[in-house]
C-alpha cells in the first residue's frame, strides 16, 4: 500500500538488517528501525512494534534468517526458534512460520543455512501478499454483492488492524475493503477503537485515511447500539487463530461484536489466510492460549498533547487490581463465513477442509507441520 504516493511493505530488506515499520508510534509519528538480530527481531514482536497474525510470522521468519548470519550451528538454530516462539502465545502464525524456517534450515550444512534462510523467508513474504490479496479479491466479491442489493453506501464494522499494517501487504480483513473502495464501490468502516492498545483508534484509522476510504472510529461498545439501529450491513474482522472447525481467536472484544451481530441478523465474516489454520486442535475455547498482557495497557493511555507533545496518563484510582487479556474465542456458529485465498466456506470443518484437502495442503507446503488426521 502507499504512504503519502510511496508504495510500502511493513518490513523489506536492507543491507545489514531487516527495516520495519515502529507500530509502537503510529499514528503521531512514521518511524522505520533496523533489525540487525534475531534477538532485535524477537523484542520487536513481544514489544509490538509490529504485530498483526501474519506479520509476527514474517517477522520470526527473518529472525531466523539474522541468527543464521551470525552463528548457523545446531544448537543457535534451535535457540533461535525457541526464543522467537516465546514471544506471542496466540497468533499461530508464528509457530507456523518458525516450523517452515526449520524444516528448510535443519537438513542444511550449517554454511548454506544463511542463504536458504534468506530465500524461505523473503518467499513467505511474497506469499504472505499474494494470498492476502487473493482474500481481497474473495471478499470484495461480497461486499459487491451486499452493496447491490442495499443500494447506497455499503457500512462495514471492523475491529482491531487486520490491515496491511498487520500484514506484510493488504491485510486480511482490510484487503476486501480496499478492493471496494478501488473498484468504485462506496463503502464507509466503522472501526472500533479497540482497548487497551488502540490498534483501531492508531492503526486501521490512520491506514484507511491514508488511502483515502471513509472511516469513523467509534468506542468498542458502540457497535451493538449501531447494529440495532441499521448503521452496520456487514462486519468482517482477522483471526489469529482458527481451529480445524472453525472457531476463530482474534482481538479481545471480537466475540462481543459477534453476538450483536447474530441478534440483529448482520453477516459476521472472518478473512485469513491458511497459514492462521491450527489443523491441531478442534476447540477454540479450550484449546487456544490467550495472551495477558502487562497492567499498564488498560491502566495508563499514552497519546499526543495539543501542542503536539507525547504523554502518558494513568486513567485508573491508585491500588485497583487491572486484568488484561489480549483475545477472545468467537465460536464458529457465529461466523458467516471464513474468507481465504482459496475462496469463501462456511465455518466449519467440512467447509475448510472442501478448500483445503488434506493433500493439496501437504504438497503446497512440502512439509507436514500440523496433525492433519480426522478425528474418529
Ligand atoms: O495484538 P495484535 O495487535 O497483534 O492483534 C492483532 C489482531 O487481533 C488481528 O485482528 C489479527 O492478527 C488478524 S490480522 C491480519
């Protein structure tokens, strides 16, 4: 996508490093910084300068590649993967992206990790855009659909950034919308805030204004207000994590969105990429770990001063205990539809497994890195 006219990607290679975009200062400041190694590449996941399912993949990917430049041995190769893995506990992406990295790297001679290390990961980039785009061109068949039959501008609720800010380009969610707003089709985003870290308020509005497609941040519980009230005709959100049946794990406050959405009879769809598929597990509420993350998120709110100074504010009385959980469960049966890059399917295990057979899903990976086996 483009910043101000120059086409970007949120991390692209440059000589000694890995260059990416700082979420952390988004939407006051654009900073870039260079990841130089794997343990540069590790903080910048668990400190969310980037972050989004798909990116913290790409991402753990080229942390890969930075330790193969320094120490190619055995035991760092494992070390690496180790500490990249540690980082984020939900999105699986990771884990995804970290297994490709070693079955590629491990059978290797330690001198020729580095230069495999830098084709696998630079490839999962390039595929990271392709299949998000593909998502986009799936999606934005609905939007079209639903726009025609309302008439009129077509109002869509997100939640969180499932953009190309999350993404390496296009985004998930954000691809379908994008897509839209190109071909012509008015559409307008509501997009939820999404406390505590704002990645709505920071992120998805700033992206969307900057390629110029009518947005209102509204706070998180203002979507069911909306709903009721016939200002939402479709909502579509990311997934860090789906399960083999459909549920899907995304930003705490997803599930809520869901509910509201199913008791006013509005399409709730979910847009991934295979790669965020957990063929091992079954039960998202049992099964999906859901990150905690520090006091200080829902505790203090950092923003930028009228005079343009940036600041941090502690919004809670001295002593109140903070609990922070990053994700919630959105159970299948409220999810209209999974869109992917192989098209739209219901959410459930028939419905991903007519998309992606068992097979074609081996042979497009060359690697075996999930339980693929029915259950009995
Ligand atoms: O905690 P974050 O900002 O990494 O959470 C991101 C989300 O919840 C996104 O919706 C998800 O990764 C899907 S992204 C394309």
């Amino acid at each position: 996508m483009k910043i101000d006219g120059i086409p970007y990607r949120t991390l692209w290679e440059v000589a000694g490093g890995v260059e990416i975009i700082d979420q952390t200062v988004l939407p006051h400041e654009f900073k870039t910084a260079t990841l130089q190694t794997m343990e540069d590449a590790a903080h910048a996941i668990k400190a969310m300068l980037v972050r989004g399912a798909p990116l913290i993949g790409v991402t753990a990917a080229y942390g890969m590649v930075l330790q193969m430049r320094t120490n190619a041995g055995d035991a760092a190769l494992l070390n690496a993967y180790e500490t990249l893995l540690a980082t984020r506990p939900t999105a699986v992406n990771l884990r995804w992206a970290l297994d490709r990295m070693k079955a590629v790297l491990l059978p290797l001679q330690p001198a020729e990790r580095a230069a495999a290390a830098q084709k696998a990961a630079a490839a999962m980039a390039d595929e990271d855009v392709a299949l998000n785009e593909s998502i986009g061109d799936h999606g934005l068949a609905i939007f079209q659909e639903l726009q025609r039959r309302k008439g009129g501008v077509l109002n869509i609720l997100t939640h969180c950034n499932a953009g190309w800010l999350a993404c390496v380009d296009w985004g998930t969610a954000l691809a379908p919308i994008y897509k839209a707003h190109n071909a012509g089709i008015p559409v307008h985003v509501w997009v939820d805030e999404t406390r505590p870290r704002n990645q709505g308020a920071s992120l998805t509005a700033w992206e969307l204004g900057r390629h110029g497609v009518p947005h209102t941040v509204i706070v998180d519980n203002a979507g069911g207000h909306l709903m009721q009230h016939g200002f939402v005709d479709v909502c579509i959100v990311g997934t860090d994590r789906t399960t083999a049946c459909g549920d899907v794990c995304n930003k705490i406050g997803t599930y809520l969105k869901a509910l509201a959405a199913h008791d006013n009879g509005i399409p709730f769809y979910v847009a991934l990429p295979s790669p965020t598929i957990d063929w091992t597990i079954r039960d998202g509420l049992k099964e999906i770990p859901i990150e905690q993350r520090g006091a200080e998120e829902v505790s203090h709110i950092t923003g930028i001063g009228a005079s343009g100074e940036k600041g941090t504010l502690s919004i809670l009385p001295k002593g109140s205990p903070v609990s922070n959980y990053g994700f919630d469960v959105t159970p299948a049966r409220y999810v209209t539809g999974l869109i992917t890059e192989r098209g739209v399917c219901p959410a459930s295990e028939e419905g991903l497994r007519q998309l992606f057979p068992v097979e074609t899903f081996q042979a497009l990976y060359k690697i075996k890195p999930f339980n693929t086996e029915t259950p009995s």
